[in-house]
C-alpha cells in the first residue's frame, strides 16, 4: 500500500469519527459564518489559539453547542496526523462540518 491509499484511508477513518461524534451530533446547527471564521484561524493560528477562541466563544449567547461540537473536532484532529501536518485539511473539513454531518448522500467510504 503506498503513502497516498494511507492518508485516503486515515483522513476516511477522521472523517468517519467526525461524523460519529456524540457532541459533533447532537449540534442541529452551526453557522456558515462562524464556522469559517474558525477554519479560517485554525488554518492561520493552529490547535491551541483555535482551542481558547472556541473556549471564549463558549460564554456566548446561541454559540455554545457550536463551539462544544468544534472543540470536539479539534481535539479528534490532534490524533490525525494528516492534520498536524496540513492545517488546510482541517479548515476545509471545519468549513464544509455542515455538510459533512448532515448531508447522507456525502459518502466518506
């Protein structure tokens, strides 16, 4: 198997956990400008700066269960080490997170 069929295979496997994640699922709404204001400063800042970004915005008014579901992201995307190495990956799962959890026709293997 070479190097491209494993990262097919992991980034399938993040994905997958994305999807399956109880706080990831049980958020019913995540604002299209909020989350690509947050893929856009993972991409810049990294995990931690995007970790105390999603913490502040905890203590805000209807972005509680969105700022929960994507702490819990981040923290699948720390074991991932497609992720540590491109944040870019990551922005684009954070900005189509929508899309990927409620849409059934999107198929991740």
């Amino acid at each position: 198997m070479n190097d491209f069929d494993e990262s097919d295979d992991e980034l399938a496997r993040l994905l997958n956990d994305i999807k399956n994640d109880p706080t990831v699922k049980r958020t019913r709404y995540f604002s299209s400008k909020f989350l690509n204001s947050v893929a856009e400063g993972f991409e810049r800042n990294g995990f931690e700066e995007t970790k105390l970004f999603l913490v502040d915005k905890k203590n805000r008014k209807g972005q509680f269960y969105q700022a929960e579901a994507l702490l819990s992201v981040i923290k699948i995307f720390e074991g991932c080490e497609i992720i540590k190495k491109n944040r870019k990956i990551g922005r684009l799962i954070i900005k189509t997170l929508d899309t990927l959890i409620n849409d059934k026709k999107v198929n991740t293997k």
